[in-house]
C-alpha cells in the first residue's frame, strides 16, 4: 500500500457498464515526510475519503480483491482513511489536526 492524499474528484459519463456507481479520487502521492511526490493517480474510493484526507491506496491485483472489485478494471483503489502517521516518534500526520 501507499500513502496518498486527495486532490480531487474525477467525473466520467462514459465508461465501462461495471465501474457504474464506483467514486473516483484524483489521488497525490506523498513521500516519508509527508511531501507531495510528483506523482498522481486516479483510483476507486469505497471507504468516502473526502478532498484532502491522506488516504490508503492499493494498487494492482490487489485493489481488485476487495469487495466486489474482482471483475472491476480497477488499478488503484482507496482502502482506508488515515487518521495518524508516526515516524521515529515523531507526529508527521494527525487528521484531527488538519480541521
């Protein structure tokens, strides 16, 4: 898994009849220290991370092994919003400190 924050949303219209219903997330990745990387993915969300959350994402054959994902064309898919990230002992991430 990595770690990830939103940054948005993605609509689409047209699309394949099984990814109907399914959220997309416009997904940031970040580094060790909590620094945006320069790197960005879309991925399904089933967990309703909102705009800025940092999120779980799972990505490859194992974003198709939750729920009924299995028949999905789904890359990546948010799995978790993170409440806290320690690192050596020190807070690098605390949600209830981001409102």
């Amino acid at each position: 898994m990595q770690i990830a924050k939103v940054r948005g949303t993605v609509v689409s219209t047209y699309k394949d009849p099984s990814l109907r219903g399914v959220k997309f997330l416009f997904l940031q990745y970040l580094n060790d220290a909590g620094e945006p990387l320069p790197k960005y993915e879309v991925a399904a969300d089933i967990v309703g991370a909102g705009i800025n959350e940092w999120v779980l994402v799972s990505r490859g054959s194992a974003a198709r092994q939750v729920g009924e994902s299995d028949k999905r064309p789904i890359d990546a898919m948010v799995v978790g919003i993170i409440d806290t990230v320690s690192v050596d002992n020190s807070m690098l991430y605390s949600k209830k400190d981001q409102y």
